[in-house]
C-alpha cells in the first residue's frame, strides 16, 4: 500500500503577509524549521526563476546533511492567498531522502492565516530504505508538525524558537531523567537486589518483617517501574511535575524516620531527593505551555 503524503495544517492568528515573511525569508525560516538548520539563497537572474538554495541539517555528533531546492512562489490569487511549490533533495548517502516535492499553501481568513503544507519523497536505499521510512516518516511529519506551531507561537505570543526550542528540549531532557531514575530505581534495588537497606526501611515504617517485607519491596518496585513508564508516554508532563514537587519531600521525611542515619552516609536521601525536587520545580514552570504538534491538524479535510 502506498505510503500517504505528509500534510499539516495550522490556524495563525497573523496576517498572511507576515506569515509569507516569517517563512520565505531564510533567516527567519531556519529559525523555526527544525528540519533546517541553515537556509541559503542563491543568486537568480529574474524574478520569474525559481529561487534557487542550500540548506543543511544538523542531524548530530557533528554530523549534517545539506542539501538543494528550488521553489516558486504565486501570489496575489483571486482569493487573497498565496502558494509556495517546493522542489528538494541530497545527494549525501547519509540522508534517507533522495528527492522530494510538495507545496505551502497561505489562506487568508477572518481570524488571520490558515498555512499548511503537503509533502512527499523518495528514498534511498531500496528495500531497506523503505523499512526504515517507516519510521522516519512518522518523525518528519513530527518534526514539521512542531514546527508549525512554533512559528504561530512566535507570530502570536512574540516568544523566539530559540527559546521554545529551549524549553521543550530541556522538559524533553528532564523527562528522560526522571523515567531513568524510577525505572532504575524500582528495579535494580528492589527487583533485581533485593537490598537489604530497602527492607530494613520498609520493616521501620511498617509491621511488615521477613519475605513478606521482601515482596512488598518488589512490589513497591513494580509501582516505581510504572511511574517511569508514566514519565514517558503521559503528555501532561507538568501534572507529574506538580505532583513529584509534593512526593519527593514525603519520600525524604519516610526515609529519615526510618532510618536516621542515613542522613549523614555519602549520596544521601536529603541531597538525593533535594536534587530532583528542584528538577521537579524548573520542569514545572519550563512546561508550561509548550509547542506541541498535537496542535496541528494532520490530514487533509475529506481524506480518511
């Protein structure tokens, strides 16, 4: 079955020339675009010719892809809107994309500008290319959806993708932190280790002594593993920041209770929980807000 094309769709409370600006101009589209990180035009000798440019992509460990297009621009329709033709590709094995067309479209509207997108390319690679498009095409329609509302933040609200960028790549970041820090903690300790410290602890606050200690230990264990899984496929993250803002002063008062001296033994609870609540707290005020690409619509009206 063939694949769909990649389509997004955006409602921007902004004026269809200010968006035209914000996303033919270069340095204002690598700005958002997190698909490029550099956008250069080339020189043409009329303005009825394509405009010719390079581009390239970070695509990390100092590694980047660069690339050609070429786009036409039609304005001033009947209908007040404007449509931008696309034409791209890369040499460099490196990409998964060998050649590719779609179009921007500008549509004026009583409350400002709807802008969308609709994509498509070849790959590279064959067969095996085809299979690892199955992942990668997801994450492109990702990227490009996240975009999109990026750029209708900064148009709307005034705040930089760079900021944005910031913001959701440190929540992103903290998030990862966090599921790493249940998951290992639930499991290692108190799965895998059965730590003697973890029943001592759980005995002291509780009546609870021997193998049955040891088993609510695995269970409490279990319940940690699926904090952590939670941490990663729950998209409120800001609830679960709130939350750990309350947990983790719990947790560090249960701990001393139970066991006092553990206050003074190297990498204690106190600076332990200590650490990760302040985590808690600039995760709580960084995701508030964020750009997300849920935002956008993703298929066309009248295709299923």
């Amino acid at each position: 079955m063939r694949r769909k094309p990649i389509y997004v769709e955006i409602p921007i409370r902004a004026d269809v020339n200010e968006v035209w600006e914000k996303t033919q101009t270069p340095e204002y589209h690598e700005q958002w675009d997190l698909r490029f990180s550099s956008i250069t035009y080339l020189p043409k000798k009329s303005e009825a010719e394509p405009q010719s440019f390079l581009y390239e992509t970070n695509v990390g460990l100092g590694l980047k892809v660069a690339g050609w297009g070429k786009s036409i621009g039609t304005h001033n329709k009947t209908d007040g809107s404007k449509t931008s033709s696309l034409h791209f590709g890369t040499d460099q094995k490196i990409s998964p994309i060998r050649e590719g067309k779609g179009y921007w479209q500008y549509i004026p509207d009583d409350s400002g500008t709807t802008f969308l997108t609709q994509y498509d390319y070849d790959v590279r690679f064959g067969a095996f290319g085809r299979i690892f498009d199955v992942i990668f095409h997801p994450l492109m329609g990702w990227a490009t959806a996240l975009s999109f509302d990026v750029l209708k933040r900064w148009l709307e609200k005034g705040e930089t993708p760079r900021t944005q960028y910031l913001r959701f790549f440190s929540v992103v970041g903290i998030t990862l932190l966090f599921f790493f820090v249940w998951f290992y903690q639930g499991l290692v300790p108190k799965i895998i280790g059965i730590h003697p410290q973890e029943v001592a602890m759980l005995s002291q606050l509780s009546s609870i002594q021997g193998a049955t200690a040891k088993r609510m230990v695995g269970f409490i264990g279990l319940l940690e593993i699926l904090i952590a899984l939670i941490w990663l496929f729950y998209r409120k993250k800001q609830h679960l920041f709130a939350l750990q803002i309350f947990i983790f002063p719990a947790l560090t008062l249960a701990t001393i209770m139970a066991q006092p001296s553990s206050a003074v033994h190297p990498f204690n609870p106190i600076t332990f929980n200590a650490s990760l609540w302040v985590l808690s707290i600039i995760g709580y005020f960084l995701s508030i807000d964020l750009p997300s690409a849920r935002s956008c619509k993703r298929t066309r009206k009248g295709v299923s």
